[in-house]
C-alpha cells in the first residue's frame, strides 16, 4: 500500500527529526531492514529480517518477561502495577 498524500513512515520522521537535530547516532539513519535485523540479532530470537518475514510473527512475551514476577500463569502481563497508580489518568 501506497502512503497517502504527503505521509512518512514513522521511522522517516525520526530520521528527518535527528537530522535537523544535529545528531549523528549512525543508528539514527540505519535502513530499517538494518534495524529490524540488529533488533533481531541482539534479541536471541534466532531469526534474520528475511526469516521472520518468511515466518510472519514471533512470540516476544517468554522472551521479554521470562524472569519476570509480572508474568502470570497465563502469560499475560498485568498492567495494574505500582507506577501505573502514580499516574493520574485523567
């Protein structure tokens, strides 16, 4: 699908924002095939951007809670927690 109008993907947003920053993060202006293949590699999930494009979708939630007292037997992750009640949400 095509962007509409004068549309930009987020990670194109960020790019032209860190530019008229003045940051110079090589990160900043990675391609996001490069991101999404560091994300994948340091993630341990054992997959590169051509496999999870080929597989479609990975279970995040063992790996980024697995030592995690949050994580219920049914593995989902409450939200009422302790910093949440210190946010007002109105």
């Amino acid at each position: 699908m095509e962007p509409l109008g004068e549309s930009l993907p987020n990670q194109e947003i960020f790019r032209r924002l860190a530019k008229v920053m003045n940051y110079d993060a090589k990160e900043l202006f990675a391609s996001d095939r490069a991101l999404l293949d560091s994300l994948l590699q340091k993630s341990g999930v054992g997959l590169d951007f051509a496999a999870l494009a080929q597989r479609g979708t990975i279970d995040w939630i063992p790996r980024l809670f697995a030592n995690s007292p949050a994580l219920s037997p049914t593995r989902v992750v409450p939200l009422e927690h302790a910093v949440c009640r210190l946010v007002d949400p109105l």
